[in-house]
C-alpha cells in the first residue's frame, strides 16, 4: 500500500471523503454521471460546477480515488 493509499484510508476515516462527495452533490453533480466517466471528464465537470480540486491533495486523494468513492455511493 503506498503512502496515498494509507492517506486516502486515513481521510476518508475522519470523513474527508464524504465531506468531498457532499460538496459535489451539493453543487448538483449527479454522482451516477462521475462513475461512469474517466479521469479527464470528470475533472472538467467538476472545474465547470466550481469545484476546486486541490481539496483532493489536502486529503492525499486523486481523482481516481473520487470516481471510487462515487461509485460507493451509488451502490
């Protein structure tokens, strides 16, 4: 598991993953839509809607990691 990894399992322990998946519906993003889309698409919607994405490195995140939380979500 690289370092990442453990900060990723780290922040989504303290809730940062969900505060981030919270902003995104919040900003009417339809979080089926991000599942379905690769990396770039789902940068482009989410910088259309406003949201900054350097959140994610604040929580050791990318956006991979974002698409997988959004299909947690959905499940």
């Amino acid at each position: 598991m690289g370092l990442g990894d453990m900060l990723g399992k780290a922040a989504g322990a303290l809730g940062g993953t969900d505060e981030i998946m919270s902003k995104i519906t919040e900003s009417g993003v339809d979080l089926s839509a991000l599942a379905g889309m690769d990396v770039d698409g789902v940068t482009g919607m989410l910088e259309e809607k406003g949201i900054d994405l350097s959140i994610l490195d604040k929580f050791g995140l990318s956006v991979e990691d974002l698409i997988e939380k959004a299909k947690e979500f959905i499940a």
